[in-house]
C-alpha cells in the first residue's frame, strides 16, 4: 500500500511538471508580429510587444547616447523636434569645435517590426534619403529601457539595441466579466 502511495506521489509530481513544462513551451509568441499602430504590434496568438511607454511626447527618451563618434538623441515612439533635428525619430549629432552637424536619421511614419536572426527588430525609415534605424529588442523584465547605440554598420543604417520590460512580448490582461457593463 506504501508503494502504492508513493507511486501516486511520483506520477502527480510527474504530471505537474510536465503540464508547467508544455506551459511554458506553449506561452511564448508565435508567427509574425504585425504593426497595431506605431510602437506596438501583436502576434498571431495574441502576445504583444508595446513599446509606447518609452514615448517621451516629443522630446527625445533617450538623449545623447554616444556610439564612439556620434551622440544621439532617440524618441522611439513620435517624432520630435529640437535645436538639432525638426520632426525626427532619431538625430545623429557630431560634435566638433565651433561647429555642430546633424542628421534627422528617421521619421516615425515608417516604422515596422520584423524578425531577424537575433530576435524582434523595430525598424525606423526616413523617405526623403533612405535612411533606416534599426533596433534590436531585448527583453529583460527588470529594465525600463536602455539603449544602446551600434553606431552605423551600413551607410545610411543606424544601428540601437534596447534591452527594456517593454520589449518583452506579454499576453494582454485578461479582461474580467464586469470590465464592459
């Protein structure tokens, strides 16, 4: 009877973590995320990354962030101006004495997300050039967001990592019974 009983013990403990296990496997985002709006986009089976809490309204998020020659200032979400770049994403600034050059790197009207080999990319375009910023997303539930700025691998190609909570695809919140009385 005592083996018996251990024998339960074992194959319910088997069974939990087999179901925790293809829970796991099954709760990660599946097929291609498609743009919802400008800084947000789902995927086939209802994970979303939304990255429109690193909108700074505006004003660049993320300012003067140095990639060994340029400094940038970033807004991920809207377009921004200021005494650099008039309605930009991105503004590349290099400093030298007396003088300041600038580059208005990306516009937000030609944003898309888009998988590549090392995870989810949100990519920016600037039509009048041709000019692209792409960032790598990297999820890390601690982070807030940092970005890191790559610098420019291919001419007129603006390479970020963000690593940030924001870039981690999240099913929405279940809605509850009541939410739509």
């Amino acid at each position: 009877m005592a083996k018996l009983l251990c024998l339960q013990g074992l194959f319910s403990v088997f069974f939990v973590v087999v179901t925790l296990m293809r829970s796991a496997v099954e709760s990660q985002p599946e097929g291609e995320c498609r743009l919802l709006n400008t800084c947000f986009c789902q995927y086939d089976n209802g994970y979303r990354v939304d990255l429109t809490p690193l909108d700074g309204n505006g004003t660049p998020l993320f300012q003067k962030i140095f990639d060994g020659k340029y400094f940038y200032d970033v807004n991920l979400c809207s377009n921004f101006s200021s005494q650099y770049c008039n309605d930009s994403t991105v503004c590349q600034i290099r400093d030298v004495p007396d003088r300041k050059f600038t580059f208005s790197c990306s516009q937000i009207d030609g944003a898309y997300f888009a998988q590549s080999e090392t995870g989810l990319t949100y990519n920016m375009i600037r039509g009048k050039d041709g000019r692209m910023v792409r960032v790598d997303l990297h999820c890390n539930e601690t982070d807030v967001g940092s970005l890191t700025a790559l610098g420019e691998p291919t001419n007129l190609t603006y390479a970020f990592v963000l690593t940030s909570r924001y870039a981690c695809a999240h099913l929405p919140p279940e809605q509850s019974p009541n939410e739509n009385l």
